[in-house]
C-alpha cells in the first residue's frame, strides 16, 4: 500500500521533470530565444548584451536548464522581463485570484453535479431527465468564451442585474472579489457541473444495475434507503477520478473565461505573458499549471485506493 | 477470378456497413439532428462563397452597425460589413482546419498508440510518460506559445492542432489494443509467424478502429471548440478573413447596442459545435461504444 503510494508520486514526479524538459526545449527550439522575441526590432548593440547577460543566454543550454530546474525547485522562477521584477511577485496575486474563482466553482459546481446526476439517474429518460440532460448538453458543448459572452449579454447588459466586467486590481482583497465574480463562477461551474452530471448519470445507472442492487430490492430495502446506502458510496467512487480529469481539463477554459470577465488570475497572466513575449514567465506558468493537473491527478488516485479496498491488493492503475 | 469476386463482395459490405451505421445514426432524433446540422454545415461550407449577397472584406462608413433590416438581413457590424455574409462563410476556415486537424491527430495518434499497446515493455512505459507530461501542459498555453512564436497560418495551425489533440488518442488507441492484443487470433497470427507490421494492418486496425474513429470525431468537435477559443483570444484567424470565434471577440464590446452581430456568429458556431457533438454520439451509439463515462483529455 505504501508502495504503491511512493511509486504514484515517483510517477507524477517524472511526469513533472519531462514537462519542465519539454517546456525548456520548445523555448529552446522554436525560433528566437527569450532575449530576441522580447526586444523584438530593438534587438541589437547594448539593449540586446545586457538582457542576454541578464538572463545568462550566454552559458550553453544545458548548464542553464540546470541551474534553471535546481531553482524553481526551490520555488524561484527567476524574473520577468517586461514588469522586470520576480516571477514569484507577479504570480503570487495571480495565484491567490485564480484559487479563490477555482474553489468557489468547484464548491458550488461539485454538489450540484451530484444532485443532478442522482436526479437524472433515478428518472431516466423521463421528464426531469430528458429535460436536465439536454441542459447539460448545451453547457459542455458549447465554448466557454460564447457562454460567458452570451451571460454578459442577458445578465449584465439586458437585465443589468451584475456588473458584466470584473474592474478590480490584481491584489484585490478576498470580500473585494467575492461580489465580483458571480458571473465568472457562473460561467465556469456551469461547464464543469455538466460534465460532471453526466458521469454521475452514467455511474449510478451503472450500479443500480448490478447485483448487489438487485438484491437489496428483493431483501425489501426502502428505496430510498437503498440510494444512499447501497447506490451512492459505490456510484460516486469511480466518479472521483472524472472530477479530477474535468477540473484539470477546465485549467485550459478558465483561461478564456478570465480574459472574457477580464478576471485578474492566471490564466489572463497565460495571454499577457504570451503577448508580451515573456518567456520566462510563460516557462514558469507551464511548470504552474503542470504541477496543478499532475497533483490533481495524484490526490484523485490516492483518494480512491484510499476509499476502494479492492484496489489496496491490485496494481495500481497505469 | 475467384479472389477478385471476394474482394468485390468486401467491398459491397463495407458501403453496406457504412449505410448501415449511417441509418442506425439517423434513427434516434437526435443522431438525426446531429447529422443534418453537420451536413448543412459543409454545404453551406462549399457554397457560400457563391450566395454570399456582399463582399466579406468591404469598408464601409455609412453602412456601421445597421440593425437587421431586408438588405442586411443580420445587420452590419462596426466597420459597416454585411454580417449575414460574414456568418455564412465564417465556417470556412475552422471547418478546414478542424478536419484535417482531427485527420492527423487521428492518425499520428492512433498508429503511436496501437504501436504502444503491441510492443509494451520499455518503449511503451517512455512513450507513455511523455504522452502524460504533454496531457498535463494545458493545450491552450502550448497552442498560445507555438502560434506566437511560428505565426497563425494554417500551415501552423492544422499540424499544431493535429498534434495536441492527438495525444490523447494515443491513449485510447493503446486501450484498445491492449483490450485485443490477448485473444486467440492475435496468438495465432503469430503463430503463422506474421510480422508485427502485418498483425496491426489486418488483425490489430480492424478491431479497434470504431473505437479510435469515434474519439476522432469527438476530438474534432473539441479542436472546433479550441480553434475558434485561439480566434477568440486573437491567436487564430487574422482578419479580415471571417471567422465565428474573431467575429465574436471583435462584436463583443459594442453588444450592448449592436447585438445582432454577435448572436449571429454564437448560433454559426454553437451549432456546428452541437451538431458534431451530436453526431459524434450517435455514431458511438451505433458502433456499440459507450462514451458517457469518459471525462474530457
């Protein structure tokens, strides 16, 4: 048990170090370096010397993927070029806001999956889930930037209930923001609660299917007593590592859905490094988001070889 | 003589089989939505360019943001362009680019992981583990990076796209094969002392290629999704070219007023989206394969 522990993080550890590998060979192999792409035109003579020292350009790559890796290890991401100020500096609000939009999210969109899935499951293929089904469709499939854009458009600008544009700074405080991101919660939880819903849906049909339910029906369990003890502790276990994948997979959409609301968080920083050719701290942001998804990842196994004593005694899932 | 009336006979099957799935598609409603919404797509796709009533690029002061009316049946949006015409070819590109995308994504990522699933062992577990460290960059900063620095033409972009949401595919063709690699066939086509290159071209495709063409299809609904996201951040389409995810960013900040030019290119796009979706379902349906309880990768 403890060793499959060890051998999970082993994995997610060498899956972190062939990211940060691949981040620093696709800067390095792509055309121009940090130095150039940043300064653009004004790449030459003394501006182009001092920013190469800088960066430390001049020493061969693989004694700066060293130094560089040994340092974020300790958690230093080095500078940035356009704010030149630490990486850690500019990341630290980002962070934090980005967190605060996650968790909240996550807080309402989590149980609302649950419920709905539950709803849809037991009423399959009538009304309530004919109807929630069809909702949830819409919502995944539809893009984030057109869900967010069309909300701005009833809520804020129609109805004008909300504010459709978040004006704060990037250090706002925690209450500063909370009034603000209804629309972006919204936006974000509508996405990931469908997807969840959906699995939910499939795994609790699944269950109820099985023996073991069929069983407590005959032996004469309350229905309702049947759901909670016997369907959901087995229907929701699979569903731990969906939940993962799915908040994982929404890193890539919150990043739209930032830039949409103008949300001051990481995944505007993912566009602003990116337009100011920032590179530094775009290699920085990989490790970031990488390190996010592989944890993740990692906590939604753990949990389940945790919670699933069948697992404890079989080779961990690959 | 013999082996050419075989051959014949496979052949009718095949278009029998494909007429058949085609058919089991349409027979729920909404396979028959999916589809129908798909195929007007692409032949409004090929003809738009000759019903377009204007000129996609044309200037025009005295024409900005005009509300519907009988000669801008869609409005115009802030440069006085006609968004009917707009809308109607703003498919163009995506579709283009999103196909032959899923079409390389489908391939590299299909053949990496039957290749995988068949040789296991040491290449298997290296192959694997930098097909998770890409999973696990998010697509949307390696698609930012790669378009910033090679430029937004669709020589980047159809290669680019090909290979972020192939590697997904790897994993799902990899499962497959795993799930066909120990039956008996596999044994005895070894046993006949058939190469590895033959046992995947005639035992190894056949039996896992409904399950890699149905991700193809959902994967191509996604790159849909994540192009025009790319146009929207003004990382894809330049402009002037027309394009749903462009027009939908450039429209936004005038939606208070003009919101005609902006529900016009969310209904193009959201229904391209949903039709593919759908179809992508129906088709998993009639091949037997259950997606519900797969997350996104």
């Amino acid at each position: 048990m403890l060793l499959l522990i060890l051998k999970r993080i082993g994995l997610g550890l060498i899956t972190l170090f062939i990211v940060s590998l691949i981040t620093f060979v696709g800067v390095e192999v792509l055309p121009g370096d940090a130095c150039t792409t940043y300064l653009e035109r004004e790449a030459y003579g003394a501006a182009l010397d001092t920013c190469i020292k800088r960066l430390g350009l001049d020493v061969p790559a693989y004694e700066r993927y060293l130094d560089w890796a040994s340092n974020v290890i300790r958690g230093d991401f080095g500078y940035s070029l356009s704010g030149e100020m630490p990486i850690n500096e500019v990341l630290g609000p980002r962070v934090k806001n980005s967190l605060v939009l996650a968790s909240v999210s996550i807080l309402i969109g989590i149980p609302l999956a649950i419920v709905l899935g539950i709803i849809t499951a037991l009423w399959r293929d009538k009304l309530p889930d004919i109807m929630i089904s069809t909702i949830t469709i819409f919502s995944m499939t539809i893009p984030e930037f057109i869900s967010a854009t069309l909300l701005i458009l009833i809520v804020a600008i129609w109805l004008g209930w909300l504010p459709g544009i978040v004006i704060i700074p990037s250090d706002a405080t925690f209450y500063e923001l909370l009034s603000n991101i209804i629309l972006p919660v919204v936006a974000i939880s509508m996405i990931m609660t469908a997807h969840m819903a959906r699995m939910v849906r499939s795994s609790v049909i699944q269950v109820m299917a099985s023996d073991y339910v069929q069983m407590a029906i005959l032996k004469g369990v309350p229905y309702w007593k049947m759901v909670f003890r016997h369907v959901l502790p087995n229907a929701l276990l699979p569903a731990i590592n969906v939940v993962a994948l799915t908040i994982a997979w929404l890193l890539g959409g919150v990043v739209v859905t930032e830039v949409v609301f103008n949300y001051p968080g990481l995944g505007r920083l993912v566009i602003e490094s990116i337009s100011n050719r920032d590179l530094p701290v775009v290699q920085a942001l990989a490790i970031i988001l990488a390190s996010i998804y592989v944890g993740i990842n990692l906590i939604a196994d753990l949990m389940t070889l945790m919670l699933n004593p069948r697992l404890k005694s079989l080779q961990i899932r690959k | 003589m013999e082996s050419n009336l075989i051959t014949e006979d496979k052949q009718k099957n095949k278009l029998e089989k494909v007429f058949e799935i085609l058919k089991t598609m349409a027979s729920r409603p909404s396979g028959l939505i999916g589809l129908s919404i798909v195929l007007f797509h692409i032949v409004l796709a090929l003809i738009s360019p000759y019903i377009a009533p204007y000129d996609y690029k044309a200037i025009s002061p005295n024409t900005m943001l005009l509300a519907p009316s009988a000669e801008h049946w869609f409005g115009t949006d802030s440069l006085g362009r006609d968004v009917f015409t707009r809308t109607i070819l703003g498919g163009r590109t995506a579709l283009t680019v999103t196909f032959f995308g899923s079409l390389i994504a489908l391939l590299w990522g299909g053949l990496l992981g039957i290749f995988c699933g068949l040789v296991g062992g040491k290449i298997d577990d290296v192959v694997m583990r930098v097909v998770d460290a890409f999973l696990s960059i998010p697509w949307i900063l390696a698609m930012l990076l790669i378009v910033s620095l090679l430029g937004t033409s669709t020589e980047v972009l159809i290669p680019a796209l090909g290979f972020f949401y192939g590697k997904g595919i790897v994993r799902v063709a990899r499962a497959a094969t795993h799930d066909v690699i120990a039956k008996d066939f596999i044994v005895s086509a070894r046993a006949r002392g058939h190469s590895n290159m033959s046992i995947i071209w005639n035992e190894i495709i056949p039996n896992v290629r409904d399950a890699i063409l149905v991700e193809g299809a959902m994967r191509w609904s996604w790159m849909l999704l994540g192009f025009s996201s790319l146009s929207f951040l003004g990382f894809g389409v330049s402009p002037p070219t027309p394009d749903w995810g462009l027009m939908i960013s450039n429209a936004r900040g005038l939606m208070s007023f003009a919101y005609w030019s902006v529900i016009a290119p969310i209904v193009g796009l959201s229904s391209l989206i949903i039709g593919i979706n759908l179809t992508a379902d129906a088709f998993a349906k009639a091949l037997g394969i259950d997606r519900s309880t797969k997350a996104p990768v």
